[in-house]
C-alpha cells in the first residue's frame, strides 16, 4: 500500500455532483462495504469479486460503477466521514473515473488516505500528462500538489509554473492560490490583479481578495466603491457594513445603499469585539461611530472612552480625538492651551485630522494666530497626501483668489477642485461649472459645466442649467451682463424648470420687457410658483403690461402667500397692518402673515413680528417671544435688528439704573 497525504483546498468538481444529484443507490450498507474492503484486500481474486459486486449494485442504482464509487465517496464526504470518502474515490479511480483520481491528490480529504500503489502511480501520471499538455484543471492539480507536497517533493516554484499555465487557461481557482503566494511574497500588485482575474470570473474567494486589495489600497489605488463591489460578489458582510461606516468618516467613499445598512450592524458588532480584544484600530472606529452616531446614538462619553483606550496604544488619531474633546469641554485656560499645542504637535507628525485643524483655524485667525500661508501649506500637504476634498478645496480657491502672498494660478485651482469634485464635494463641481462654462483655468466646456452641476446634485438636466445660470449671473458679478445667463436660463426652461422660467420674467421686468414678463410669470405662475404668482401679483397691482385689477391682484397675493411666498405673506401683513389698499385693517391677520413670512425665511418680517410681541402694538404683550423673534433675524444676518437688540438692551440697562432712586 502506498500513502497518499492529501491537505489542499479544492472542492468536489460541481459538474460531477449535479450529474450525479439525482442518483439514488440501492442494495445495502453490508454490499457496499464489502466491495470497499474486496477492493482494498490487495487480492487479484477479491478485486474481481468486488468489481461484480459493484456492478450489481450499479446496475440497481443505473449508474456506471465509477460513477457510483464517485457518489458513494461524495455522500461520505458530506458527512465529514475523510477517510471512507478518500476511499471510495480511490475505488472510482481504479474503475477508470478521472475526476477521483484528481481529487485523490487535490481535495478537502485531509490527513493521510490509504491508496493502493497502482492507483498512486497512475493518478501522479494521469495528471501530469495531462498538466503537460496544458489542461488547465489537471495543471491546477498539479500545482497543489508541488505546494502541498502531495505525492512529489514541495517546491513552491514548480507550483507557481503550473497555477500560471492554468490561468494561462482561465483557471480563477489557480489565480487565487497564486495571488496568494505572490501576496505573502511581497508582490502585491500582481497579486491584486490576479484576485480581480478570478473576481471577475465569478469567484468568491477571488472576489474577497480583489475587496480586501481595493480597500486597503495593497497593489492597487485605494478604492471603497471598486471595494465594494468585489465584497459584493464574495459575500463578504463584514467589510460591506465596514464599508457603510466609512461612507461617513472618510471622504473617499461617499456612496451608500439600503443593503449596505443591513450589514451595518454585523460590522459594530465586529468592530466592538475587535476593540475588546485590544485593536487600537478597532477602538478607534468604535469612538468614531459614537462621536458620529453611526448605528448608535450619539454618546460623546462613550465615543472619549474609545478614543483614550486606542491613544493609550499609541493611535495618533484617536489622541488628536481626545485633545480635541478635553479642550472644547475644558474650563481650564491652562488645559485648553496644552490641548492645543498637543493638537500642534500631532500636526507636526502629519496626523491628518490635526492637520485639518491647525490649518481651518490659521485661516480663520481664532484659537492661532491668523496664517493663511501657514494654512495653505496644510491643506496642500493634506491634498496631495491623502486627497482630502475639503482640503484640496481650500487649496482650489486659493490659488484662483491669488492674495495673501498666494500666487494667482486658475488654472492649478481648477486641478485641485477636480480632486475635491471627484470625490462628490459639491461647491468645489459648483465652482468647476462656472470655471468650464466661462474658460477659466479650462478649456471652455459648456456641457461639462452642466455635468459638474449634476454631479454636485443637482436632481435634473434643467436644474443643472438653473443652477449655472445662477453661479454665472454671481460670478459675472453684475445682474446687467445677462446673454448667458439668459441663454441658461432658457435652457433651463426648456428642461421644465419653473424657477427659470420665472427668473426670466424677471430679467424680461428688468430691461423693460414686459411684454415678455407677462408671458414668463404666467406661465410660472399656472404651474404653481409662489413667487411667479406674486410678481404678477405686482403687475396686475400696479397696471404694468397689463391692465390694473384689483380683484386678480388680491387672488394672485393670497395664492402666493398660501403657497409659501415670504415676500407675499410679508407684503400682505403691511396691508393688513396699516389696512391699506382695500383690506380692513387688522393686527391679527398682520401677525398671522408676518409669521407665515418668517416661517419661509424672511428675516424683516421675523424682526417685525419680534417687535410686534415685544411692544405690544395693540397685541397681547409676550417680551420674551419678541426677543426670541428679534434674535433669529439678527442671528441671520438683519442690521436693523441688531439695531433694534441694542436698544432694547439700552433700554434696561437705563431701568436697572433708575431702580434704586425709584425705590
């Protein structure tokens, strides 16, 4: 007898299997039992007697008696039961079946299979032969057994000429074991594009290599969304949820889906046992996850918790997270500083979260002194290093600002807003589009503006052209300068956009032509715009390009105020309020439409209506709603609420003042 050790990884060939799927075996244990140990004698004689035997139990089963060893080592091999599978294969083998000969000396049979000496001889000739004359299984065969050592001396070079002469072939299983070796060799990029050779041949463990070389960038430039894909195909639940937590925290990777959020919760939960087990890095996803509440609530105790256990492993970015923390919660001036320059110091090793930092508050010129050089040479380091969108941003708009000892170059802007618009960052497509649309810094390009405006968000083509028409009235600087803007806005119109159309009716308004106006608003108008319906509002109100009615008027203003319009709502309260113009005079219903205005954002009407609380003009007096009221308009930007808080606070300053002689 001979001793075949077979240890490698190959499954049951699946055509073999579903060949056989239907097969049904007759007769009994005893019978098969006895043709195995016949078989197994060494005994000419008994080899006769067990070949009829299993051709009557063949006959019974209607199957060839190869094809019923073959079945009766795979029900075996089913059941866990190596030893008898590894038998029964050899019993195939001897009756001439070549899959059992192969999987004789590649399968998951492990341990040491007793085969006779002849069925060894012909399975190390057999495959060979057959590796030789470039059969791609029979190479990959091969292969295993030089790596595995299986039946011929180990040499993992000889089995590296037989996996590449079955991926000459197609071979994806042969890909992945070479991908494997060529990995713990060091030769990454060849590894990564045999991992993705077999991925995109359907396998699975293929697929798990090509996502784990795309998302740790091993071979191959860091990609999630490349990543993603090839998970897909492998099932691979963990990184696809790990995946999903990345959509937050890395600017990389900026898509997500529904059937990425069910393996969110596989992923904390391996996340949170890696942390356990003492990964600094796994500490530090799970502070991430509480600091952004991803899958969890936010808990800023918890995600500090994290963040201190992977510091103390020496983590740099969990420690700048735990600066940070100490010093937005610290009423120590002395804490507060050292933080700070331990934020300094993390900077200065390249941490990039602290990079981030020191360079967005250089520019600001708040808790450092202002440095926009000093910022610029962060965000550009963090641009060019990591690709960082907000950075590479910051970088875009300083070069086509060109001030602050920055040299002026639009057209090195534009390259780094490419880089931040390439990883979804909205402003920077914005900025891009009116670049491609005016032929700053790039080659003129209109449609190419509209497709950085629909990457930007935009939800159709006829938004996208709105959008410009509106970044290039901005950036023109000048209302007046209106050929393409027009020409956008038409654009935009044919598209279906409301808001164009009505945008001009009002350039139409502006130059005189109301004629056109008319036409605009209406039609923006029956297509239920607000703010349509009250610019022709101001038409009807005023006889202009259309005869004077007051009845069309009032209807078209309360339309538009009920759709939402601010200015008409805040329009109508001044009507109500003074009871001008044929409405009744009113506080109440000036109040309710000074609401609705500031519930759509108007800041004079939230300053009024501040005013209307606080004063008590014929109204129920309420100071504090007043003063709440007036806040959010000067919180928002309105002058004459910041005017009207500084003389309510002159106000009781003065009363607090006279107390005390009243008294």
């Amino acid at each position: 007898m001979f001793v075949f050790s077979v240890n490698s990884l190959l499954t049951v060939p699946r055509s073999k299997v579903a060949q056989l799927s239907g097969a049904r075996l007759f007769g009994t244990k005893a019978k098969l039992d006895k043709a195995q140990k016949l078989f197994y004698g060494g005994v000419k004689e008994h080899q006769s007697e067990a070949k009829g035997v299993m051709a009557e139990l063949a006959s019974e089963a209607k199957l060839s008696p190869q094809d019923l060893a073959f079945f009766q080592g795979f029900e075996q091999h089913k059941r866990g039961n190596l030893t008898d599978s590894g038998k029964w294969y050899g019993v195939a083998a001897l009756e001439g079946d070549v899959n059992s000969l192969l999987l004789l000396g590649s399968s998951n049979v492990s341990g040491s299979t007793p085969v006779p000496q002849n069925t060894a001889e012909a399975l190390l000739e057999y495959t060979q032969n057959m590796a030789e004359e470039g059969d791609p299984t029979a190479s990959y065969f091969f292969g295993n057994m030089f790596f595995q050592g299986v039946g011929v001396q180990k040499n993992i070079e000889e089995a590296k000429k037989w996996y590449r002469v079955a991926v000459e072939h197609e071979h994806p299983e042969a890909a992945v074991k070479l991908a494997n070796i060529l990995r713990d060799e060091g030769n990454e990029t060849e590894a990564a594009e045999l991992y993705v050779f077999a991925a995109d041949r359907g396998d699975r463990e293929g697929a798990k290599g090509a996502g784990f070389a795309y998302f740790f960038g091993r071979g191959v430039a860091q990609d999630y969304q490349v990543a993603e894909k090839y998970f897909r195909i492998g099932k691979e639940k963990y990184f696809l949820g790990w995946l999903e937590m990345q959509r937050f925290s890395d600017p990389k990777y900026r898509v997500t889906s529904e059937e990425n959020k069910a393996y969110l919760n596989d992923a904390c939960i391996l996340m949170e046992n890696l942390a356990i087990d003492g990964s600094a890095e796994a500490q530090k996803k799970i502070g991430d996850l509480y600091y952004d509440g991803i899958n969890l609530e936010v808990d800023q105790e918890e995600a500090f918790k994290w963040y201190q256990k992977a510091a103390e492993q020496g983590n740099l970015s969990a420690r700048f997270f735990v600066a940070e923390m100490t010093m937005c919660n610290s009423d120590d001036k002395a804490e507060k500083d050292a933080c700070l320059e331990q934020i300094k110091d993390l900077a200065s090793q390249g941490v990039p979260e602290a990079k981030q930092f020191v360079a967005f508050f250089s520019l600001q010129g708040t808790l450092v002194p202002k440095n926009i050089l000093e910022a610029f040479r962060l965000y550009k380091e963090l641009a060019d290093d990591t690709g960082l969108p907000e950075a590479a941003y910051e970088v875009g708009m300083m070069y086509c600002r060109g001030r602050d000892g920055i040299v002026y170059d639009v057209e090195e802007g534009a390259r780094y807003l490419e880089i931040a618009a390439s990883q979804n960052h909205a402003e920077s497509s914005r900025r891009l589009a009116s670049m491609y649309y005016a032929g700053l810094g790039v080659a003129k390009d209109e449609q190419k503006a509209v497709d950085y405006l629909m990457k930007s968000g935009a939800a159709s083509l006829g938004d996208a052209y709105y959008t410009l028409a509106m970044v290039v009235r901005d950036f023109k600087g000048s209302r007046k300068d209106t050929k393409g803007v027009r020409h956008l806005l038409t654009r935009s119109a044919e598209e279906g956009n409301v808001l164009a159309t009505h945008t001009l009716g009002v350039l139409a308004e502006e130059i005189g032509d109301l004629e056109s106006a008319v036409k605009y608003f209406t039609d923006a108008a029956e297509k239920g715009l607000p703010g349509a319906m009250y610019s022709l509002f101001l038409l009807y109100n005023a006889g202009k390009g259309v005869p004077k009615d007051a009845e069309k008027a009032k209807e078209l203003i309360e339309q538009a105020a009920e759709g939402g319009d601010g200015q008409a709502s805040f329009h109508l309260a001044s009507l109500y309020f003074d009871g001008s113009e044929g409405y009744k005079q009113s506080t109440l219903k000036a109040e309710q439409y000074l609401r609705m205005s500031t519930e759509a954002g108007n800041l004079e009407a939230a300053r009024q209506l501040g005013e209307l609380y606080y004063y008590g003009y014929n109204f129920p007096l309420d100071k504090e709603l007043g003063l709440s009221y007036i806040e959010k308009a000067a919180k928002g930007g309105s002058e004459e609420a910041l005017k009207t808080l500084e003389e309510i606070q002159k106000r009781e300053a003065g009363i607090e003042e006279t107390k005390p002689e009243s008294e």
